[in-house]
C-alpha cells in the first residue's frame, strides 16, 4: 500500500493484510499452513458458521462481499441460520443458495 495526498492506494491482492481469524475455527486443519487464498471458499464458509461478529468483519474486509456470495450462495451445505444471516448482510434471496435448492429436493433434512 501507499500512501498519498488524497489517501491509501492499493497495490493489489498480495499487498492486502491477512486476516487474523480465531484459530479454533480451524481446529481441524494445520492453520500455519492456511492458504486464505487458494482455500477462500473453505474459510468463508467456516467464519460464517463459526466465527463471530469480528471474524465476520476480517472476513469482508479480505475477501469483499462479491467474493463471499458467491462462495456462501454455491455452498453445498449451510445451516440455515448461516443462510438467514448471509441474506441479511448480502441482500440476496434465499432461492440464490445452492444449499437451500438441494434442500428443497429433499426437504426431510431441512425445514426452511
């Protein structure tokens, strides 16, 4: 990053600083090793169902929120508080989740 007159410009993506996430929502992984970029989709679903309000906000600073709808609408599996909360902060529709038409084929496991 560097700084100017008018304010901050990016350099890009390498330049942005890493989340600090809690690492026990990453209890089952090595989390030294964490890729946050190749594994994006991974760690967006995991903050959003695990983490709380500050993890939340590390993860949309990072990613943006472009990136996590469309990690979070193609999930295969979301809890459905998970989904109520990501329509709340995304405004999207319940049918634009992937988890939620699944479900809807089968709808014995969830009651939406």
């Amino acid at each position: 990053m560097e700084n100017t007159a008018s304010g901050t410009i990016s350099k890009g993506k390498d330049e942005r600083r890493k989340p600090v996430f809690q690492r026990c929502l990453f209890w089952d992984i090595d989390f030294d090793k964490l890729d946050y970029d190749k594994c994006a989709n991974f760690i967006i679903e995991r903050v959003f169902e695990r983490g709380d309000v500050e993890d939340i906000r590390q993860c949309r600073r990072y990613y943006g929120d472009k990136k996590i709808s469309d990690a979070l609408t193609n999930a295969k599996w979301l809890l459905k508080e998970t989904v109520y909360f990501a329509m709340a902060i995304l405004k999207n529709e319940l049918t634009d989740y992937r988890c939620y038409r699944l479900a809807q084929s089968n709808p014995q496991h969830w009651s939406y």
